[in-house]
C-alpha cells in the first residue's frame, strides 16, 4: 500500500487525490450525458409511416389492446407507434371522469393496463415493443427496425 505524501510546504503541486476529482466528475457527466440522450432519443416517436402496415396487421388479427387515457404506459405504447396508433385494436377501459372501468374491459378480465389479448388468447401486460408484438401475432416488422 502506498503513502500519499503532502506537498511540500509553499508548494503549489497538486496531490493526485486532487488530479482525479476532476476526471471523475468529467466521465460522470460524460455518462450522465449519453444516457439522457438515449432516453430522449427512446421517447421520440418512429418516422411517419414506419409502422402503419404492422399496425394494422395486428389490428386483423384479432388481438386487443386495452388500456386508459391516463396511464402513461398506455401513451407510451401508442408513442413507440407514431401515427401508426390510430390503426392499433385500442379499447379505452375508463369511464370518461377516469373514476370506473367499462364493462366491456371488466368482461374481457382486464386488471393491468396496457393490457394485450393475443390471438391464442394469451395476455400481455405493460409495454409491449412492435418487434414482440409482431412476432406474437405473427404480423411482420418493417425492415430496418431495431
């Protein structure tokens, strides 16, 4: 184990301690940075047009999206969409006052939203990305998606 030594009195040499307070600080910023951009950039929605036609296969084939206009995780997967959204199998389960559930999603056993019923009838609950949704309802992703 080494020893730190102490400048020598009048000395303006900074110790090593003091050289690597700054560098940390640098690569933490650095690392905050990348990762405020990779959210901002996940937040955004796809082009235009990317996801029209998975949309609306999974639309014809018979799966359901339910969900609520006021929770997040339903906004954020009509966001990872785009424009697509308005071709996706949406049910809105909330009473317009955001107090009560429609029948037709207590019927249909929804008690997460988002919640996805799945042509073979299994379920899906939380956000969902187009690739897994495609794959579980066989409809095909656009290339040159992640």
């Amino acid at each position: 184990m080494g020893f730190m030594t102490m400048p020598a009195p009048g000395s303006d040499a900074p110790t090593k301690a003091a050289l690597k307070l700054p560098a940390i600080m640098i690569v933490l910023l650095a690392v905050c940075a990348v990762l405020a951009f990779t959210s901002y950039r996940s937040s955004l929605p796809p082009p235009n047009g990317l996801y029209d036609a998975l949309a609306r296969c999974i639309a014809s084939s018979t799966a359901k999206f339910y969900g609520a206009f006021w929770c997040p995780h339903c906004r954020n997967q009509k966001t990872m969409f785009g424009d697509a959204a308005q071709y996706l199998p949406y049910v809105e389960c909330s009473t317009p006052d955001g107090n009560g559930e429609l029948a037709v999603c207590k019927d249909a056993g929804v008690e997460r939203f988002p919640t996805w019923v799945l042509p073979d009838g299994s379920r899906l609950t939380g956000e969902q990305t187009p690739a897994t949704l495609a794959g579980k309802t066989g409809c095909p992703l656009p290339s040159g998606t992640p």
